[in-house]
C-alpha cells in the first residue's frame, strides 16, 4: 500500500471521525457527504450499515489528513462490495493521493478474493481516475463496475445470474443491498421495472443515481407504511428479483415489482407476497402503475385480477430533459386497481 495511506477498520475513533470531517470541509465538489457530520460519524462508527465490513483508508500528509476512500464489504456476500467516501483535500490534489485512496481499496479486494466492487459518480475527474484503477462505466449509468476477473460490467451481470437454480421469495433484508445491485442496474426488457420506486430499465432510461437506486429499497425498511421483498437464489442468495408495497393514507396499497428474465416465474409471488402486506397492514384494495408499452407486465398484473382504471402520468424515457425541454419521448401510463 502507499506509504501515506493507512487502513482502518471500523468503527474508528471520535477523534479520527472528527479528524476527517475537518478534511471534508475543504472538498469544494458536493459528494453527498451531508451537511452536518452525523452521516460521517454514522458510517465510521457502524451506527449505520453494521450490516457490511467497512474499511476506511486515510492519506496523510505531515501527519493531516489530506483525503480518504472507503470499500463497504457484504455482510451476506462478501465478494461484492462499494466503494465510497472518495476525495482529497484540494490543497493535496495532484499528488498521487487520489489515485492511491482509489487503487488500494482494488487491490486489497482483490486479495481478499473479491469479484467487483460498485460505485456512482458523476465527477469528469473522479472518472479518470477510477479508470485508471480498473473501473468501467456501465452503459446508460453513472454506475462504475471494477470487475476483478477484467471482464465488462455487461458480460459480468450476465454471468452473475447463471445456474443459480430456483429462486425463493422473502421479507427485505438490509443485506439486500449489495446483493441486488447488478438486478437492478441490469437492463430489464420491460421499461418500468418498479413503478412505486421509481426503478425505471436503463434499457430505455439513462441512471443518473447509483446509491439510492437500491437504496429507496432498503429504506423502505424504516417506514412502518411500506416495505418490499426480494426473491433470492443459490448459496450467495442473489437478488433475482424485487417487489415493493406502500400503503397510502387512503387505505390503498401500491404493488409493483420484477424480476431478472431467468426468474420471471418469481413475479407471481413477489406481487402477491407484497400484496398479502398490504392486506395484513388492513388495505382494502391495490393499486398499481404500468408503462402502457410494458405489454407483459400489463399481462401479468390481469391474469392476477388487476383492472385498467384509467391513465396514470406519462412516463419519460428513451432520452433527458435539456434544461426545461424534454429530449426523449413521454409514454402512456395506466392504473391498475385490484379490489
Ligand atoms: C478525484 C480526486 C479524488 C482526485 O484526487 P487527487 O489526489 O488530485 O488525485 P491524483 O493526484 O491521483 O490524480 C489527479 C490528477 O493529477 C495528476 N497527477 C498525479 N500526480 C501528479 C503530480 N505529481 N504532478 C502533477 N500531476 C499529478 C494525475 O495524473 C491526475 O490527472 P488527471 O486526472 O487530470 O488525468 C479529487 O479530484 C477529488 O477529491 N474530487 C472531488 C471529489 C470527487 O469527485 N470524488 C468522487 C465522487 S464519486
């Protein structure tokens, strides 16, 4: 490893947290860090995500802190992990640091016996940098993919999915997280993969997020209103499939949900499991969005008893909003209701 960096595990100390928080004030870019140093110190102390193995790096110059990087390992599948916490302090910048915080975390990975390691950025100069340690950008996403094998992230998710065997349908797990990137940041045929998560197919709809896209998932969990559920395969208990469920202040639920295409027997039980919820928590009756050119989904949601109650708001696909004018192409949407 670089002679200026140093590996914690967490938690670490306040000191070290307040340490680096004081470094973070002088990253002028906004990476998400938060505005107060409760989601620093929430992560670093493992208040948060104690599900996962987090390792932290720390470069130092003279003995300050000059910038840091951060792997969060699966707690469930501990080849997968994400990266994060990324930047050095811009008086330290041109130095090597950056490329070291982002090269050691790979190399210890792949050590460890790792297999890919996730992250998002929309940062021209983060970019570089993470491509020169091995990242590759997925197509229609600002998601990075190190694959340690070296193949693509595209051929890397096909593969993912391969002679799992059958797949069982479950309450969410925190332990989802990790676990569910390469479903939901596969290209799904359908457009609308999730209409109650926004989880739209990059098929058809560039991703301009990467942590909450499974993130929305897992805080559903917080919410006494909603929850979701994951259908899981093999020994690694993959994610081969997502639903979620809502309970709105009218006393109807919102259903919705998919799967990868290996596992389409799956979605049957995932709505139902999201609608058995719905009805534990007293909903009288659900509801559910569809992309009007989601033909198989429209389908799926009839042979299950959902009826056409008319139009939803369009959905925006196949482009991007140009300051105020769409470039793209808005499309149909229906309701569903089941009573
Ligand atoms: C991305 C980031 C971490 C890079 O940090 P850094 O410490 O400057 O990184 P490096 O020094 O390794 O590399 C930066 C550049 O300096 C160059 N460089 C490295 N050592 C150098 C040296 N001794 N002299 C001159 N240039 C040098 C590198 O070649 C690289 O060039 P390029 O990217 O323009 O092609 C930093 O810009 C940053 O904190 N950005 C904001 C936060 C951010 O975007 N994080 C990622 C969010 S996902």
């Amino acid at each position: 490893m670089d002679p200026r960096l140093t590996r914690y595990e967490t938690p670490v100390s306040d000191e070290l947290i307040q340490e680096i928080w004081e470094m973070w004030q002088k990253v002028p870019e906004d990476v998400g860090i938060g505005s107060d140093i409760s989601m620093l110190s929430g992560h670093l102390t493992n208040r948060t995500r104690s599900e996962d193995r987090k390792l932290l790096y720390v470069a130092r110059v003279d003995g300050v802190v000059a910038g840091t990087s951060m792997i969060w390992i699966s707690g469930r599948d501990p080849v997968l992990c994400e990266f994060g916490l990324p930047a050095t302090a811009a008086e330290f910048r041109r130095k090597g640091i950056g490329q070291a915080l982002f090269d050691a975390p790979v190399s210890d990975f792949k050590e460890m016996g790792g297999e890919a390691i996730f992250l998002g950025t929309n940062h021209v100069n983060a970019g570089r940098t993470y491509f020169r340690a091995g990242y590759r950008k997925l197509v229609a996403s600002i998601t990075h993919v190190r694959v340690l094998s070296g193949v693509s992230p595209e051929e890397y998710f096909v593969e993912f999915f391969r002679g799992l065997g059958p797949a069982s349908v479950f309450p969410g797990e925190t332990t989802d997280r990790t676990s569910a990137v390469p479903l939901v940041h596969s290209a799904h045929d359908w457009q609308v993969m999730d209409a109650n998560m926004s989880t739209l197919s990059r098929r058809y709809f560039v991703h301009r997020g990467f942590a909450g896209q499974v993130g929305r998932y897992i805080g559903l969990l917080d919410d006494e209103n909603a929850t979701f559920f994951a259908a899981r395969a093999g020994d690694r208990q993959k994610v081969v499939g997502l639903s979620s469920a809502k309970l709105g202040d009218d006393g109807v639920c919102s259903v919705d949900g998919f799967t990868h295409n290996n596992y389409g027997d799956r979605w049957v039980p995932l709505i139902e499991a999201a609608i058995e919820w719905g009805r534990s928590r007293g909903a009288a009756s659900f509801r559910a969005t569809v992309s009007v050119e989601d033909y198989e989904k429209r389908d799926l949601f009839a042979a299950q008893g959902f009826q056409e109650a008319g139009p939803a708001d369009d959905f925006f696909l196949d482009g991007v909003w140009l300051k105020l004018q769409p470039n793209g192409r808005p499309v149909g949407a229906l309701r569903l209701v089941r009573a």
